[in-house]
C-alpha cells in the first residue's frame, strides 16, 4: 500500500506518494466497464446500466456506488445506450485525461445526446466533471438541467457517526455547520464524519460557474449534485454544446480543513479568480 502524506495548505488536489509520475489512463475491461484512474483514485463506469463507482485507491475502499447519469429528466434507468471517448487535457491544473460519455436513447430521435465528462489529473484526488449536449435533431433543443452525480450511494450505504455539514454559501446565503445528514444548498457541501473511527470529509459542488446555477444534496447515505437554468441553453440543428460550468468532487481526504483548501484553491484557479487572501492568523 502506497504512503499518503498531506500538508496543511497544499496547491490544488495534490497527491504525494513515493515513486516515480503515474499516468492517468483510461481503459474499457471485459465486463464493459470503463475506467478512468490515476495513483490517487479510480473512476469505473458500467456501460450497460449507466452507473459508476469511485475507488479510494489508497484504502481500496468504494467510497462511491450505484451513481447515475441524467439530463432533463433522462437518465441511465431510461433505455439508453452509452458510448465514450477519451482526450488529453492540459490547462490550470496540469495534465491529465478526460473521459467523455454520450447518453443516446435507445429507441426515439427526439431526444439529443447527452454528454458527460469526468476528468483526472496526475497527482490529484479530485475529479472535474462537466456536461454538455450533441443536437442531431432537425429543430433547436434547450438544455435545462445536467445531474453529472445522481444518487449516488456514499460508503456502501453506511452513515457517518456524527456527521456535520457546511454550506458553501458564496455570498447566496450564510454559511452554517449543522450536525445532521439531510442538506439541500446551493453550490457545494462539505461533509465530514467517522466511519470505523477514522474520519472522512467528502466535498462536492461547482466549480467553474459560467452559464449554470448549481446546487447539492445530501440525503443520509446518497449525495445528488446538478446544474440548473430554468431558461436553458438552446442547442441549434447539427451543433454540439460543451458547457464552461464544470462540478468538483474530492472523496479522498480525511481533514475537512485540507479537503476545504483543496477546494477554494481549485475553484480560485478555474474561475480565474484574484481574491485578497491572508495565511496568517487573526483573532
């Protein structure tokens, strides 16, 4: 088993293990899942049933299952087929790879292809996520709503003791730490607990915001994370549309102090964002 060690303030995502550079790669096995994973963390999507799990690497642990895909009501469960691609990604956050998803119903033209992307970077637990739409259709579509991480089940189902919660308000409402495992924000959630009596934070929200409003979920044992614009984006005949808005979601820390500066500092790189900000103490 590899050796982690974190510092308390850290450049975004960064994984330090002993070794020499690992490879983000992507790969589909024999069972017809495709796999997405780097030294840090692991990415397994089933193409027959549109699901996928996330693996702590380090811990061998399936912190994510069962997470699922949908677009303005079409989802995984709706008879659709998934195809995917890969590309290479270099950009803030330094090189890795993404895997594209197209979401195609099975048995109607009018419906678009749904695209979803889950990106990885070498040395980084973090995953970016991001969604757009493909329009083969003869008339324009709008793009209303994108669930990049749909009941999603946390730690095989199993709650965290003393679980507590903190908002990501951004200036939309007040920040506040609650001690209950039932939250619905906007933006993101930090979720931090035990379990076995170890502890474990979980962060999940937007990330680049563009064009999209982004909300959060958290239901005991199940996390939700969407993009919403009850205007929508209108997609003309023959265009594909990738969306600027992207998602972030880290489930491999155990401090929620670091999992919370991993996130501020990502979210400050992909908005391009030049905040006054101090490391010293104040009382």
């Amino acid at each position: 088993m590899k050796t982690l060690v974190w510092a308390s303030v850290v450049p975004f995502g960064l994984y330090c293990a002993p070794g020499g550079v690992a490879a983000v790669e992507v790969k589909e096995d024999a069972s017809g899942r495709v796999i997405l994973s780097n030294e840090a963390i692991s990415l397994a999507f089933n193409l027959k049933n549109g699901t996928y799990a996330i693996t702590h690497k380090a811990t061998g642990q399936v912190v994510i299952d069962e997470a699922g895909l949908s677009a303005d009501c079409w989802g995984n469960a709706a008879d659709m087929h998934f195809k995917w691609i890969q590309e290479a990604v270099k950009d803030v956050f330094g090189e890795g790879r993404r895997l594209v998803l197209e979401m195609e119903h099975g048995g109607t033209r009018s419906v678009p292809v749904y695209l979803f992307s889950f990106t990885l970077y070498a040395h980084q637990g973090a995953i970016i996520m991001g969604f757009g739409l493909r329009n083969p259709l003869k008339n324009g579509v709008r793009l209303f709503k994108a669930v990049p991480l749909a009941h999603a089940r946390l730690f095989s189902g199993k709650p965290l003791d003393v679980p507590q919660t903190l908002n990501g308000a951004a200036g939309a409402d007040t920040p506040r730490v609650e001690a209950k495992s039932v939250r619905n924000c906007s933006n993101s959630l930090l979720l931090t607990g035990t379990l076995g009596g170890e502890r474990r934070s979980i962060v999940w929200g937007g990330l680049a915001y563009k064009e999209f409003g982004k909300w959060v979920e958290l239901k005991t044992s199940t996390l939700e994370m969407w993009a919403e614009d009850p205007v929508g984006r209108l997609v003309d005949p023959g265009q594909t549309y990738f969306s600027e808005d992207t998602f972030y979601l880290d489930v491999t820390q155990q401090d929620p102090f670091v999992a919370l500066e991993q996130y501020g500092l990502a979210m400050r790189a992909a908005n391009q964002a030049r905040p006054n900000v101090y490391d010293f103490p104040r009382l």
